[in-house]
C-alpha cells in the first residue's frame, strides 16, 4: 500500500405555533423527545490504538497541514509540506524543486500520481493508528507483553501485513509496539514482510492539535536518522 520513502489525508422540525383568535385557547402539554448518540465502543486493539489518539475527532476535521522533514546525521536532506482537506481528498503538495495541486478521486496524471506516492508516505507517518482502520487488504495480528526491540521496554505488539495487491507498494509488514494506555512507542517496517527489519524506529514528542494526537518525532537507534513534523494546523 505504502513504502517508507526517506527522500522524498433531528431531523430539527420548527413547529410555528400561530393561534387562532376566534378559537378558545388551548393547554398543549409539549414532550420534547432527545436522541442520545450511542458512544462507540473500542473492541479490537487496532481501534483501542486509533480512539486513544483522538480518532472520533477525525469526521470534523476539514483541513490539516503538516510539513515531513527527514534529518541523517543532524543534516536535512527531504521536506515536504503538505495542505490536505480530507472531506473532499483535494491535496497541494509544496517542495523546493515543485508545487503540485490535486484531487486523490480524479485521474492523477504522472507528476499528481508521483505527489501521490509522497503524501501516501508522510500521511501514514503522520496518522499511523488511523491507518490500522483505514487500510484494506490487511491482516492484524497482536501479542501482549514482550519486550520493543529499540527502547527495550515492555510493551504490546500488533503487526499488520498488506496484502500483495493494488497501492504502491504492496506486500509490506509493519509491527507496532505500544503502552498500555495504546499509546505506540516503536514501529518495524519490514519490507515485503521479510523476516528481518527494514527500519525501526520510535515514535515520541506527541502533541495533540484539535483532539487529534501526533507523535512529531521518529527516530532511529544512535539518533542517526530522524523523521519529524512541523508546521501541523489542524482545522475544524
């Protein structure tokens, strides 16, 4: 679906009440009927993992903007800024070498599509749990207490496997390391679900901007390798 690209998402009836005159005034006893929202209920890990990071705020959200940096050895070598207006997919993807503007449901001629693979990447970075519900063709796995291979803390495990059709890069693994308040820590990314990591990383720095929150940082062992946000406005 994805790949980690280093270099370079009452019925409210007024009722107008008129009183006839000529009539004789009547006493209407009014029952005013309140519909209560059921609250959704997390069951599985994936949405424990997406709703304690602000999941239900998501439907409101009409823009947000975030730039993804990508730092080796202290020095940036990526950045891209990102304006994307969720409830109708249109995207304007700003860069040093170029700015491209477009609609995710339309077409996407060659220079759209390669923006595409680009926001496809930074947007999964950027909203990891929502993507465990919004991903299809996947299969989720989980295992509770063992211990996250870059922190070395205790830790739960879910890892999720793409399917080997359709998305850019279809195939990958990914497993997730998180507390237990569902909070993730660490991820692994295994290309094409080989046994062995591809990349692994932490996820820190949360921060939460109109109820949605964000891990601003992801960083490698040694520090040599650091992904990161900045610039995120989130509009509802």
């Amino acid at each position: 679906m994805k790949k980690i690209y280093i270099i370079f998402i009452i019925s409210l009836t007024i009722a107008s009440c008129k009183k006839d005159k000529k009539s004789t005034p009547v006493n209407y006893s009014l029952t005013e009927e309140k519909t209560v929202e059921k609250q959704f209920t997390p069951t599985t890990e994936a949405e424990k993992i997406a709703y304690a990071n602000g999941f239900e705020h998501w439907e409101k959200v009409k823009k947000i903007d975030f730039t993804f940096n990508v730092e080796r050895n202290g020095e940036r070598v990526a950045q891209r800024s990102w304006s994307w207006k969720p409830q109708t997919d249109y995207i304007k993807m700003s860069s040093a070498k170029d700015t491209v503007t477009y609609k995710r449901s339309a077409d996407l001629d060659s220079i759209s599509k390669q923006a595409d693979k680009g926001f496809i990447n930074d947007k999964f970075w950027l909203l990891t749990s929502y993507q465990l519900l919004w991903d299809e063709g996947t299969t989720i796995t989980t295992q509770k207490d063992v211990i996250s291979p870059l922190l070395e803390k205790p830790a739960h495990k879910l890892t999720i496997v793409y399917d080997d059709k359709g998305g850019y890069t279809p195939g990958d693994a990914y497993d997730f390391y998180y507390d237990d308040n569902y909070m993730i820590t660490e991820w692994v990314f295994r290309n094409n679900n080989s046994p062995e990591p591809t990349m692994n990383t932490t996820f820190e720095g949360y921060q939460t901007y109109q109820g949605i929150n964000i891990a601003t940082e992801h960083k490698d062992k040694g520090d040599s390798l650091n992904i990161y946000f900045t610039n995120i406005k989130v509009i509802r």
